[in-house]
C-alpha cells in the first residue's frame, strides 16, 4: 500500500524548535515530489513548498521563504519540514503529499502532524 | 487572500448537478493545463479527486468531472450524494517562483 505516515502532534513553546517527519512506503520514494501544506485552525490549505527526494532540490511559497526548512532522507524514505524558532501564529495542521511530476497533483497525503505553539 | 477564488459555498439536493468555480489569471490557471481539485471531510486529510483539469485518478467517481475555460476551471458533481458534503480545493502550477497556488475552498452542502 501507497501510504505517507506523518509524526505525531506536537506541543512547543514559542521560540522552539521543531522537526516532523513524513516517511514514504510502498512507491519509489525519490520518483515523486514531497510537499507541505498548512492548514491553520478553521482555514484553507495552504502550499508551503516542495522537495524533490531524489537531488533535494526544494522551491518554496514566498509566503514560507525564510520561515522553514525542508529536508529530505532518500536512505530512509523521509521527508521533514523543521522551524528554529515557533511561533503562536505556526499553530497548524501540516500535511506533506506526494505529487505526481509534471502533473502537481497530490494524490497521496499523510494523515497529517498538528502543531500547538502557546506559552 | 488566495491566489485563486473559489465560492465561499454551494449547495445541492441529492441526485442535482452542482459546479465549483475556480478563477485565476493566465499566469496559473489560463495558461497551463495543471488544474488539480481535492475534497476535504472535516478531521481528515484531503483528497485527489481531479489532476490536470480533467483527469480522474483510479478510484475516483465518474460522478465527478473538470473542465477549464479561460482562466476558470470548474469541478462538477453530478448524482450528488450525502458523502459528497465537504470542503472543495482547487490548486494550479502557476509560473514564477511561488510554482503552486490553492483556492479558498467552497464548502458543498448537500440539502
């Protein structure tokens, strides 16, 4: 089975850092991009950016430049979204997907990894 | 604001026909083929349910289609259902740096 299993929730204080993961089974890990979406509480998905597995190339939303980083571990079948310093306005729900290259569908998602961020 | 406006809300009646729009300029939606459509039930995490304007992926209801014309896609539900109550995305490629916008999401109600 095609799955994407995403860490479990997280609660930080502002100003921590924070690294979850999103570990890809059953598919060729590096033939299809990785990306992240927020969805903040009540709101719309937003695309934050992508890595392609294979060489670690990444592009990112200007919304989300300079605010994450993304990763990935080809060895280990793994892709990461990490922040260095939280803030309360991080407090999210964030999914990674998979997508298809050349067709920027996302046609398998983790189950997703909350993120509280409160004092 | 998202790059791609969508209607806030639509509604249906069981077996009715319904239309979800997706507007955005040339530099997404108009001017490539990369329109892709993902439903979302409330806790659970979204789901592919059109890529490439028109493609359904294996699995997917032939009861849902996509179309473009100009710099609006449409997602339409046919036969509508009671499962089909939840929230509708639509995301482009779009040129630039940014590579992928969403929509604001439509909330389908099924009366």
């Amino acid at each position: 089975e095609v799955q994407l299993v995403q860490s479990g929730a997280e609660v930080k204080k502002p100003g921590e850092s924070l690294k979850i993961s999103c570990k890809g089974s059953g598919y060729s890990f590096t033939s299809y991009w990785v990306a992240w979406v927020r969805q903040m509480p009540g709101k719309g998905l937003e695309w934050m950016g992508i890595i392609d597995p294979g060489d670690s190339d990444t592009r990112y939303s200007p919304s989300f430049q300079g605010q994450v980083t993304i990763s990935a571990d080809k060895s280990i079948s793994t892709a990461y979204l990490q922040w260095s310093s939280l803030k309360a306005s991080d407090t999210a729900m964030y999914y990674c997907a998979s997508m298809g290259r050349g067709s920027y569908g996302m046609d398998v998602w983790g189950q997703g990894t909350t993120v509280t961020v409160s004092s | 604001q998202s790059a791609l406006t969508q209607p806030a809300s639509v509604s249906g009646s069981p077996g009715q026909s319904i239309t979800i729009s997706c507007t955005g300029t040339s530099s997404d939606v108009g001017g490539y083929n990369y329109v892709s459509w993902y439903h979302q039930h409330p806790g659970k995490a979204p789901k592919l349910m059109i890529y490439e304007v028109s493609n359904r992926p294996s699995g997917v209801s032939n009861r849902f289609s996509g179309s473009k014309s100009g710099n609006t896609a449409s997602l339409t539900i046919s036969g509508l259902q009671a499962e089909d109550e939840a929230d509708y995305y639509c995301s482009s490629y779009t040129s630039g740096s940014t590579l992928l916008v969403f929509g604001g999401g439509t909330k389908l109600t099924v009366l």
